[in-house]
C-alpha cells in the first residue's frame, strides 16, 4: 500500500478555474505539467481532480486512468492520490464504482460522502475491497464528530482493522469559513484520543494557509498545499503558480529538495 507522502500538492480542485487564477491547470497536460514543477520543488505527491471539456469536475475513470498513466510516464517519482469528493453530484455509490473502475493506488474520500446513503453493507465491501487491492484510502475529515464516527465505523467493522489514513479539513470553501491555526487543535486531540496511530495529514482553507501547516508539521503531522485551497503566499501576495506555493512549504519545514553533486 503506497505510503502517503509528507507534502502533497492539491493543484485545482473541484470549484476555482482559469478566472480564479491562469496558472491553475485544467486539463489533463496542465495538471501534469504542474505535478511535475511541484514535484521539482518538493511535493511527493498529486491530490488529483479531473475536469471535463467544459472545466468542470468530474469522477470520470477514463480521464483518471489518462491521468495516471501520464503521470506514470512523466513524473514517475511522484505519488498520485486520485479524489471521489461528490461536489453535490455523485452519489456514495458513483464514487465507489470510480474506485473500483480506476483502482488507484491511493484515494481520498470523505467519510461522511461515502456514508451519505446510511448504507453500511456497501460502504464495509468498498473500504474492505481496498485494502485487499493494496488501494491506500485516505479518509476526509471535517471536524471532530467526523474523527469520532470513523473511530465508531472502525469498531464496528465497517472499516478494516488497524491504523487509519487521515486528512483534517481545516476551514471551508463554501462558507467562507478561512482557518487559523488553532483550528486543528481539537481535532488533533480527539484523533489521539479515538484514532492512535493515525497517518494524519492536514490541508487549510484561506490565506493563513502557510501558518496552519507550519503548526500542522510541528505538531507531527503532513501536509497538503495548493490553489485547491488556497491562492497566496505568507506575505499576503498571490503565488504565481502552485510550484510556488509548495516552495514556500518545503523551505519553511526543511523538506525542499536539495541538489547533489
């Protein structure tokens, strides 16, 4: 199962475009590229959305496994961790078939998506199916019921047994809701408390992005950047590009690369 990296670089998202910033990438050849410039400045991994013809999200399995296999080609050091977030559209069993279609070697799906429907038997297969196919599921996490209820999901079985695989939400795009820093403060407590042992990783929704994941790295956990979330540098001023933005993260928490020879 593909271990998830310390820094991943979330590029476009399911809602910005072009008119939000030019440098965030569409189509697949952009998002490629892109992977390509963050993985040179640090990232060692791809948090992945797709868009069709007309920029939008979607959980299409013939423009992931295009994707996958460029990235295979193209950037063959970095991780890629495909996405089944429901934006409203997809149904819990839409995003299971796409798992099961494009069989990833990593997924980030939401808890509380993926449980929409109340349909347990279902959910129990695919998170058990997964783990058999080698699939590293990371799971989505908005606030603390969410780490409690995948704690109880655990017990229960729905999940498999053993450490879980973790992204803590901070803030959020739709409400307008811009995370600070002590934001993850209680969520990181109940994951120590319902979840030991958990890989956790946190992504920061607004401009003090960079201070939240800087408190996120020295409180242990990794990290995920990018225009997904977020558009500016820590001074204030916009990025021109993702590459850029995960610069800022890997000179900040001593992981930018450094050269040989």
């Amino acid at each position: 199962m593909t271990p998830l990296p310390k820094l991943m670089v979330a590029p476009n998202g399911a809602t910005r475009g072009k008119a939000d910033h030019p440098a965030l990438p569409i189509t697949i050849p952009e998002i490629v590229e892109t992977a390509k410039a963050c993985h040179a400045a640090g990232a060692g991994g791809l948090h992945a959305h797709v868009r069709d013809a007309m920029g939008h999200h979607v959980l299409d399995a013939a423009l992931y496994r295009e994707l996958l296999l460029e990235m295979a080609q193209k950037v063959p050091g970095m991780s890629v961790q495909i996405t089944t977030e429901a934006q409203g559209r997809y149904t819990p069993q839409q995003q299971r078939a796409l798992v099961r279609a494009v069989r990833p070697a990593m997924v980030s799906a939401a808890l509380r998506e993926m449980l929409a429907d109340d349909d347990r038997p279902a959910a129990r297969r695919f998170y058990h199916e997964t783990a058999e196919a080698g699939i590293a599921v990371q799971h989505i996490l908005y606030d603390t019921a969410d780490i409690a209820r995948l704690a109880d999901e655990a017990v229960h079985g729905t999940l498999p047994a053993g450490p879980a695989t973790i992204l803590l939400v901070l803030g959020r795009y739709k409400d307008g809701k811009r995370a600070v820093p002590t934001d993850l403060d209680p969520m990181l407590d109940t994951v120590r408390a319902r979840l030991p042992g958990a890989d956790w990783a946190v992504c920061a929704f607004g401009a003090r992005e960079t201070e939240c994941l800087l408190h996120a790295d020295m409180s242990g956990g990794k990290l995920r950047v990018g225009f997904e979330n977020n558009l500016l540098q820590r001074d204030g001023q916009v990025a021109p590009d993702n590459a850029t933005r995960v610069a800022e993260i890997a000179r900040l928490t001593g992981l930018a690369p450094t050269l040989s020879g």
